[in-house]
C-alpha cells in the first residue's frame, strides 16, 4: 500500500510540475492548473497507481505498457 501512496504523490507532483512548466512557455507566466493549494494534480498521481496495479513489473515489453499504459491514461482523463 505504501508503495501506490507513494507513486499517487510523487506522479501526481511530476504531472503538476509538466504542466507547469508548459503552461509558462506558452502564457510566460506561472499558472498553477491545479484545483488544489498543493503542488500535485491528482489524475496523474491515480492513473500512474492505476497502471502500476495492471501491469506487475516485469510482466510484459515496455513498448506494450507504454502504448496500453497511454490508452488507460487517455481513458482516465475522459472519465
């Protein structure tokens, strides 16, 4: 269980941060996209523990996880 709090932070940290960043190349200023005070968008953090729990390490090519991975993201997000 720690494991999937941790990756829920620490991706969730890394999707703000991503986002951030893009957002000050393409306004010039910071804006945070987050509707928390924190510094973590919580899609990122629950899709990176939702994949983790599909895929064991391991179990299959990266190429696959990447592209199913990035199907399961993309399918997250919409929800």
């Amino acid at each position: 269980m720690e494991k999937y709090v941790s990756y829920f932070f620490i991706y969730g940290f890394i999707g703000w941060f991503i986002e951030l960043i893009i957002m000050l190349f393409d306004t010039h200023e910071i804006v945070n996209r987050g509707f928390l005070t924190l510094p973590i968008l919580p899609i990122y953090g629950f899709g990176a523990v939702v994949i983790s729990m599909i895929f064991k390490e391991d179990d299959y090519q990266w190429v696959f996880i990447a592209i199913v991975g990035g199907i399961i993201a993309t399918a997250i997000e919409l929800i």
